[in-house]
C-alpha cells in the first residue's frame, strides 16, 4: 500500500457507492449452510455485525475530530459505511434464519461495554487513539474474520456481499495507514510526553479495559468456530507490517503501543497479559445484562432491510 | 453530475423569445435609470429616486409580479426571521405588522402596498428578462437586452436581480431519476396534496427549518436529510397586540423608536456573529441550551451540534424545529446521500428511502465571481472575467471599468447579523447620490477610479480575515478557494457611514 492521495479516495469513496438492494437477498444458496455450522455461525454473524456497527460508531468520533475537511468527510463515510456493513450482515443473517423476527440479534457482553464506552467517551478521545486502535480493530476482526467466514461458508449471496464489504474495507485501512503516517511525521519527545499523560487519563483507561477482553474474548469465540487461531494473528501481524513500513508510520507512537499490544496478544504465552485478561473475560461474563444502561439510540438504526 | 438551474419565478415568461430575437431589436427611448428587478431593492430604489426628483425610471422584472424572494418563496411556514419593524423600509413604515416576524404572504403584501402608495407601477416591464446589460463608452448608455428581444437603454443602470432568485437543485447522481414529486422549497407546489404521502426534506438549512413544522403536521413520514447541522437560537415570536399597532399609527414615533432598539439589539449581535469574542462563546451557550432543552436525546442531540464556530454560517432561529424532528412520524438522517433512484435517496449506509415527494430546501445558486448575465463595461470588458478570482467592487457598489452601473447587494454587502434593507437602505440613498451628481453635473459617466477600489479591498479583505466566516467552515459566502466576496465585515452602522458620503475623489468625471 502506498501513501494515498486522500482527496481521490474522498471522490473514489463518493462516486462507488452501493446499496443494500444490489444485492438479491433470496437468491438460491441459504440452504448450504449446514446444520452443524448455524448455531455457531449465528454467535459469530452476530459478534462480527456488533463489530462493525462499533467501528462505525468510532468513525463517527472520528469525523468530529478529523483536522481536515477532506479526512472529515472520509470518516463521515467510513462512518456510514460501516454501518452499511452491518446493515449487510443483518440481512445475510435474516436470509438464514438467524433473526428472531425483527430483533436485533444481542452483542455479547464485552461489546455491550465496548458500546457503552464509546458512547460515553469516544468523543472525547484525541483523534489519534481512535485513528490507530481502529485500523487495528479492522485488520485484525473484520479482515481474519471475513476471510474465515468465506472459507467456511459457500452460500454464494455471502460471498457476494463480502466482496462489496472488503472492497470498502481495504479503501479504510488504506486512509487509516495514511493518517497513521501523518500523525507519525514529526512526531518528537513532546509528542510521546503528552500521549503517555493521556495514558493517564481514565476514560482512556476504561476504554483498553473494555477493549483488550474484547479481543479475547473473540479470539474464543473463533477458535471455537474453527478458526485456527494463527490465521487472526497473522492479521494482527499484517497491522504490524503495514503499519511500521515507513519511518513516519512506525514514528506515531500509538502505532508503537498498538503494535506492543497485539504482539501480547499474538503471544499465548504471555501469561502476564493473557491470564488477567482471560480472567476478565471471565468475570465480565457475569455481569447482569440490567446492570448496563439502556443501549443508545444510535444502536437502534440498525437495519436488514434494504428499503425504508 | 451538473448543477441545474431553475431561473423560475411565479410569473409566466414572456415566449417567442427566439422567433423576436431575430427581427432587429425593439428600443425605445433612453431613460435616465434602468432598474433590473423588482424585489425590495429594485423598488426601493425607484422609490428613492423618485422622492429625489429622478422620474424617468424603467424597471425590468423577469416575473408577471413584483415581490422577488417573497413573491417565489411561497413555501409552508415561509417567514422573515429578522423581526418586520427591522425587515421593512424605514421610508415606509407598517405599523400593522400582525406578528414580530410576519410570513411570506403578509411581506408580499407590503410591498405590492408600496408599489401603490408610491405609484410605482408605472416604471415597471413585467415578463422582460435581462440576458444581457452592456454599456456604451460612446453614447454613455447602458443597454439591457431581454429574453423578448427588446432592448431598453438609460444613463445609469441599478442591478437589483437579487442575491438568492435563482433555485438550485444539489448535484447530487441520479436526481433526474426519481419518479416522485419534486419541489423546491422556492417554487412551492400549492396544489400537492401532502396527506398520507411519504416525503422527504433535503436540506436543513434557513427554510427548511421553517418547512419541516408545517410538513410534519399533513405528511404520513417525514424524512429530513442533513449534511450540517446549523445553529439554531430561540425565536421571540409572538403575535403584536392591538395596542401597539393602534400606538404606531397614532404616535409614529414610537414605532421608529421600536425599530431603532431592534437595530441596535441586532447589532450588538455583530460582536457574537462577526467576530470571535467572549459574545460568541455566549451565543454557543444559548444555542446548546436550546437544543439541550428541546431535545433529550443524546445521539440525536450529537447529530443536531454544530461543529463549526457559531456565526460562520447562517444563525437559524426556530422554536419549533427540533420539536418537530421528534414527532413520531419524522426521522433525521444524518448519512451522507450517494444517489437519487427511481424511487427515493439511497444513503451511504445502504438503505434506499422511498418517498412520494422529495422536496429540496436546497437554496439558490450563488456566484461568487460570475454574473447571472453577461454585463459588459468599457471597451466590452466582461465583468464575469474581472470577477474570475472573485468578485470585488468599490465600497459594494460600483465596479471600475462599468461607468453608471450601481450594485444592490454587490461584492462584500451582506448583513450576517441584522436585515438586509438596513443595507439595502444605505446602497440605495448612495445610487440618488450617484444618480444626481451624473445629472447635475451633466456627465457622460461617473467612473470609479480602478485604485480607490483597490484599497478599498485591500482593506475589506485583511479585516475578513479576522472574521468567523473565514474561521475555517465551508458556507455559501466563501468561493471554492475560500475567498469572502460576499460578507461585510462590521456593524450595519459601519456600512451605512461608508455609504453616506460619496466621494467625487475616487472617481473620474466624464463630462460629454
Ligand atoms: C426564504 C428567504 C428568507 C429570507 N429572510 C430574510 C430575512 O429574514 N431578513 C433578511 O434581511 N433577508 C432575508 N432574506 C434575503 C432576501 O433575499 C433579501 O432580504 C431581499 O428580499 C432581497 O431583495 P432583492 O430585491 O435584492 O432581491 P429579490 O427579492 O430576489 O428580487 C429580485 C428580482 O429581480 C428579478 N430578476 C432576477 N433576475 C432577473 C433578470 N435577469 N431580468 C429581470 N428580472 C430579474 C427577480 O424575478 C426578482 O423579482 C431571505 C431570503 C429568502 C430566500
Ligand atoms: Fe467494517
């Protein structure tokens, strides 16, 4: 990936738009999922659209933060295309019988905090937390996910919409490297000095405990399914690669620590990270569902249907 | 994808255009003033002229009717949001105004009054669109050319088309798609029957702020679609008691006192809209108060924040917007549209939403530095072309190089913070000025000097660049590179002594 032109990609983004109803819905294919993969691909189809609708909440943060007009309009976009993302796997989940009537399927509980968090405080966040966790959120889920999914799944409506999703997909991780890079240049001392008073800062505590069970706790949820674990960490290595390819990029701090991070957790044996974080996966798991607040409303524009 | 262009106004065009133009064109007899429009400037300004002695006036109106904005802007809800006793002529006061911001209908009838009281109608061409205003160095005439193939010549001409008159439609892909309704919020469509329909508002800007209300009420679902939120301040709207129009007719001078403190309560708003002082930090609070008040809803309230400084763009001022936007049947879409289809506006999260009706609250086509017909000055020069990096003149008014010709709402005129005609007021007593002095002193032409307005200019521009439109947000008053040629950078009483004094120095006096 090179350096991107962001104003051709604004205009690239604006003039190759689809929508939910290019997509035939009923077509033939729902019945080759099999017996033994629907329950499991229900919790999966589920965590991955939770996924997404969280990404795109998080490019909503994004937008208000961009430091140009140009990276503004990419996230309101990104913003809503990830919410079509969602949208698509709503439907793709309607066609298999996985929706209990017009209900939203429920996220798990270490999303619900991760919604909660993001309700509450991304938009607080500096724009470069958000602009570094989220391509790592991306590459790391939505890429080993999909990538798992289409190898397991033969229905071809599925592969139909993840060739759309993946297209927008790549186009966001390339902007989201980009702005990596330009946050990394001229990146100095005072830089690293004010990022780790932000460290500091609570609500930005909250939002790495919310976030690093979440990756555990979907790393189960895979495994579970099938998946081999080595597929998701070659993804998060890719972050790795891609990300550090450039002196500016591997200059942004926050690429630093993101990439610490995911090599924890690439790391089984990393018992200093992994059993606390297991153990709070765990603990989470016993969070009453009444103890959380009502979900935002943002949640509820969530759609399978390709008309309004 | 293509701007199009409505230039529709109420009245019927006068037709054969194309067949006329052919034959030579009919001319009459030179006036002293040429007039284009009859809005509130055009009539304005015969009215002023008039009451200075200057009678051989014509006006040339494209519509079948006078009125401008407010003869085309006929839409549910359509109002002035300046109060009337400010958005009316101190030259003609109204001391009937039946509420403090009155509605399109009542403005119309006001002016068509003064078109009465002072005997206007006379001056006026209805059906005659200009396509054309040039001067002659020779003569010292201008000659406008109309769409019907007349050409109608004067010594001096006033340009008072109108600063919002033409409708536009966004650029968005695929609006020549949609198989439903269409209207524009500036060419209502009285005789669409709103009950029971599915209808879509794009745009959620000065009037479709005031449209959604009344929609919401008739309309089976309402879908307003925003690209920017705008802020909107509460809106003191009440209804005059009998008292006071029974105080303005006996004792007009309370009346004009009236209006000299809605003046200075509008100026003072300068400090909050203009610049960026402890006024504007207040004025934010006032509008996040009021949306906080209006509305409970976090995510709604996010999507309804601004998130550029207040005064940047237009201040909208409503009480009854964001509770409309809460009725049960009236959704707010924030997603960026991507297309119009066959049958409703897909969205980028990829859902299309159907409609019945889509209406577009979309303004007007705004130039910053071409002309909405050609104007030609001395030896021919185009003035679209002196107006290429965007357009300028001096003190608003006159061009260099375009001798005679006078601008109403020209370069650099428009109010951010109080009403139009108390500008309108001072370019228009400058044109008597300027009007007399080429009669008096018998001139070919009355020229502004090609220095005086550049520093002038020089002056306008370094004293924008401190200003909240330059702050940084895209709005109509910037060109595409960001340059103001549209806003006044000051308080009304700074434009207004400007204009008082015209000053013979800046100018050559040409002399038949
Ligand atoms: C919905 C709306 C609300 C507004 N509210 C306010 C407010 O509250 N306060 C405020 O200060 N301002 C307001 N404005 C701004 C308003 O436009 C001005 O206040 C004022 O009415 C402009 O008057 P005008 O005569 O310059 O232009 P117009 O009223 O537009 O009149 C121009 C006339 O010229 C005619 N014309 C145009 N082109 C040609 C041509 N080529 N040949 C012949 N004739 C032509 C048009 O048909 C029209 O009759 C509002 C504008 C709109 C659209
Ligand atoms: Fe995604």
């Amino acid at each position: 990936m090179a350096k991107i032109d962001l104003d051709k990609m604004l205009e690239k983004v604006k003039n190759t738009q689809w929508a939910l109803s290019d997509i035939d819905w009923d077509a033939p294919g729902a019945d080759l999922i099999t017996e033994e993969q629907w329950p499991k691909l229900k919790e999966f189809m589920a965590d991955l659209m939770w996924i997404e609708h969280v990404g795109a909440r998080a490019f909503a943060a994004m937008a208000n933060k961009a430091p140009t007009d140009t990276l503004r309009q990419l996230y309101s976009y990104f913003h809503a295309e990830e919410q079509r993302h969602a949208n698509a796997e709503m439907a793709l989940m309607k066609r298999w019988g996985m929706l209990d009537g017009d209900e939203l399927p429920e996220p798990n509980i270490n999303l619900r905090l991760v919604i909660e968090w993001l309700d509450r405080y991304s938009d607080e966040m500096p724009v470069y937390v958000l602009g570094t966790v989220v391509p790592m959120l991306e590459i790391a889920l939505d890429g080993a996910l999909c990538k798992f999914l289409l190898d397991t799944v033969e229905d071809p409506v599925c592969h139909a919409a993840f060739e759309k999703i993946n297209d927008d997909e790549s186009r966001h991780l390339g902007v989201g490297f980009t702005v990596m890079e330009m946050q990394g240049h001229g990146a100095t001392y005072i830089k690293m000095v004010q990022m780790a008073a932000r460290l500091m800062d609570p609500r930005l505590i909250l939002g790495i405990a919310s976030y690093f069970p979440l990756l555990n706790k979907m790393r189960d949820n895979v495994v579970a399914m099938g998946l081999s674990e080595e597929k998701l960490y070659e993804c998060m290595r890719k972050f790795e690669k891609i990300g550090g390819r450039t002196e500016d990029g591997r200059r942004n701090p926050w690429f630093q620590i993101i990439k610490l991070h995911s090599r924890w957790v690439v790391d089984r044996d990393n018992r200093l990270y992994h059993k606390p974080v297991d153990a709070i996966v765990k603990a989470t798991s016993y969070i009453p569902r009444k103890a959380l607040p009502a979900v935002p409303s943002w949640v509820k524009e969530l759609t399978y249907k390709p008309t309004a | 994808m293509t701007n199009a262009t409505t230039n529709r106004n109420s009245g019927k065009r006068a037709n054969g255009a194309k067949a006329k133009s052919l034959a030579a064109p009919k001319r009459s007899r030179p006036s002293t003033v040429l007039i284009v429009g009859a809005g509130f400037a055009g009539l304005g300004a015969a009215i002023r002229l008039q009451q200075a002695g200057i009678k051989d006036i014509v006006m040339l109106e494209r519509a079948s009717e006078v009125g401008g904005t407010w003869r085309d802007n006929t839409y549910p809800g359509a109002a002035c949001d300046i109060p009337s006793n400010l958005y009316s002529y101190s030259f003609d006061p109204n001391p009937d105004w039946s509420r403090s911001f009155s509605g399109s209908a009542e403005i119309l009838d006001y002016i068509k009054a003064m078109v009465e009281r002072f005997d206007l109608g006379n001056y006026i061409r209805f059906n005659q669109n200009v396509t054309d205003l040039a001067y002659d160095d020779d003569q010292g005439l201008w000659h406008a050319t109309t769409e019907a193939g007349e050409v109608f010549s004067a010594r001096a001409a006033v340009m008072a088309q109108g600063p919002l008159s033409n409708a536009s439609f966004p650029a968005i892909t695929g609006i020549d798609e949609f198989q439903g309704h269409k209207i524009h919020s500036a060419a209502w469509d009285h005789d669409y029957d709103f009950r029971g329909k599915k209808v879509g508002v794009i745009g959620t800007g000065a009037s479709a702020i005031q449209i959604i209300p009344e929609l919401v009420r008739d309309a089976d679902k309402l879908t307003v679609f925003q690209r920017t939120p705008a802020w909107v301040m509460p809106r003191p709207d009440f209804q005059t008691p009998n008292w006071q129009k029974t105080l303005f007719r006996k004792l007009p001078a309370s009346q004009s006192a009236l209006r000299k403190g809605l003046y200075l309560a509008h100026e003072s708003m300068a400090l909050a809209v203009i610049w960026n002082s402890p006024m504007t930090a207040i004025a934010e609070r006032l509008g996040r108060w009021h949306l906080k008040r209006q509305v409970k809803d976090k995510w709604l309230r996010r999507q309804l924040t601004p998130n550029y400084r207040i005064g940047c763009k237009r201040i909208l001022v409503s009480n009854d917007y964001y509770p409309a936007l809460q009725q049960p049947n009236c959704k707010l879409i924030t997603w960026p549209i991507a297309r119009l289809s066959e049958n409703g506006i897909r969205t980028v999260e990829g859902i299309e939403h159907q409609f019945d009706c889509i209406v577009f609250a979309t303004g007007f086509e705004v130039s910053h530095s071409g002309t909405p017909f050609p104007v030609r000055g001395s030896g021919g020069r185009l003035l679209a072309e002196d107006w290429q990096r965007g357009a300028q003149a001096y003190k608003s008014i006159n061009v260099a190089g375009y001798p005679n010709l006078f601008l109403t709402f020209g370069p650099n005129s428009g109010p951010g913070h109080n009403s139009a005609l108390v500008y309108m007021e001072s370019q228009i007593d400058y044109i008597v000025k300027g009007v007399r002095t080429i009669l008096d002193k018998n001139l070919k032409a009355l020229a502004v000097r090609d220095r005086a307005q550049q520093v002038y200019n020089a002056d306008i521009q370094r004293r924008l660049a401190k200003t909240n439109w330059n702050s940084g947000c895209k709005s109509w008053y910037l060109t595409e590179d960001g340059f103001n040629a549209t806003m006044f950078p000051g308080f009304a009483t700074q434009y207004a002594s400007q204009m008082e004094e015209l000053d013979l120095k800046d100018y050559a006096l040409i002399t038949a």
